[in-house]
C-alpha cells in the first residue's frame, strides 16, 4: 500500500456508477482517503472547455467529495488551485463508453486527465467501451481489473508531458477475464455520417463500425482486451 493522494473527476456527473467504481479502485490502492472534485451533472464530449468568464460554483457534498458547475478540466483547475494543490496524481473516470482513438481528442474525462498534466501532474483517464446488445456494464468486475492496473501504472515512474489512458473491453458475464494488452491510439477519424430529419442534420455514424489499424487500442479493445496508451503531449 502507498500513500498517494488521488484527485478524482469525470464527465458523466458527480452521481456516475463509473466514478463509483473509480473510487473503489483507487482506494484499494492507497492508504490515503481520495479526494473527489466532479462536475454535478454530465458533460460527456464536452473535450478540453474551460470555464473563464462566468462564476463556477463549488459545493461540498462530504469530506471528501465536491462538485462544481464547470466542466471536467474546470473541476481540475479548481481541484489544483482551491481544494487539493498537492495532489500526486489525476484520475479520471469510469467513463461510460469507449474513449478510443480520436476519442481522447472530445472527451470530457480524458481532457480533465490533460489539464492535470499541463499543471505538472500525472494522470490517468479509464473508460469501459460499451456495445449496445450485450450485457449491462459490470462495474463491480470493471474495478477488479482496473485496481491492478492503477497500482501498476501509478508505481512506475512518470514521464512529463504524458499520460496514461485506459479502455476496458464489454464482455459477457459469463466470458474469460480479458488480457492486458499496451498499444498505440488508433488515428482513424471518427464516422461522419448525418441523416436529414425535418430539415435539420442528425449524427448517424455508427461507433462501432469505425476504421481501425491492427494493433492499435480501437482495434485491440474492440477483440476483447484491456488497452493501455501512454498519450504524449509534448
């Protein structure tokens, strides 16, 4: 066991299962209570906005767990600047969904995991692709892989300007636990295809059909394994 002081965010809002299951994990990781700053409802795609004109809010829900009304990367900045200036590392998720690929380039979660970054701190973004016809997610099963992998990763040592994002696979219950596997992000584009409805474009690109490289994490997550990127900034 370490002594690790964890912050903890998201962008699916402070009430997400998936931040549950983060807490869980990163708990069994340290000695030290974690401490949560979360925004109060979902920003999912909301990707790296900052909040710099307007007032942000921050609540206490508990001794340890505040929202605010900004955004993912909003919830850092105040975390670093007003509540936890000393954390050690920036943990960011469950997200609901994949956040593959170009994906990191629009997430919520994984921007907050960034801001970290760019304020000296290391940081890891953990996301649970979800494919539609399976399974509800497991997040009691999402924590017990995800807490080796934290103790891992948060051991080793951290190379500034970079961190780490996770993507957990969508099994059946009932299937083999999945292998662990360290690959590059997959630098396809996201589908773009829109349907005309009542004179209005709508999204109709399907996720799960989107280009992928051999090897990459879409390609590896999308047959069943745990990835593992080291996402460079610089």
């Amino acid at each position: 066991m370490n002594t690790l002081r964890f912050l903890l965010t998201n962008d699916d809002g402070v009430d997400a299962a998936g931040l549950s299951a983060l807490r869980t994990a990163a708990q069994a990781v340290t000695t030290v209570p974690t401490l949560t700053v979360a925004p109060d409802r979902c920003h999912s795609g909301c990707g790296h906005r900052v909040t710099t004109h307007d007032p942000i809010r921050v609540s206490r829900q508990s001794e340890h767990v505040f929202t605010t009304d900004g955004t993912p990367a909003d919830c850092v900045r105040v975390a670093l600047d007003h509540v936890v200036p000393d954390v050690d590392w920036v943990l960011a998720g469950i997200n609901h969904g994949g956040n593959l690929g170009a994906d990191v380039f629009m997430s919520g979660t994984v921007a907050a995991v960034r801001e970290g970054v760019l304020h000296g701190k290391p940081g890891i973004a953990a996301s649970y692709y979800h494919k539609k016809g399976l399974d509800p997610l497991n997040w009691e099963r999402a924590t017990r892989w995800l807490t080796p992998i934290l103790r891992d990763l948060t051991s080793r040592p951290w190379l500034p300007g970079s961190f780490w994002n996770i993507n957990l696979p969508h099994l059946l219950n009932d299937s083999a636990e999945p292998e662990i596997e360290f690959c590059d992000l997959d630098p396809s584009p996201l589908p773009v295809r829109y349907r005309t409805e009542d004179g209005v474009l709508h999204y109709a690109g399907n996720y799960h059909e989107r280009q992928r490289h051999p090897g990459s994490d879409v390609d590896r997550c999308f047959a069943g394994r745990i990835t593992i990127s080291l996402v460079k900034l610089y």
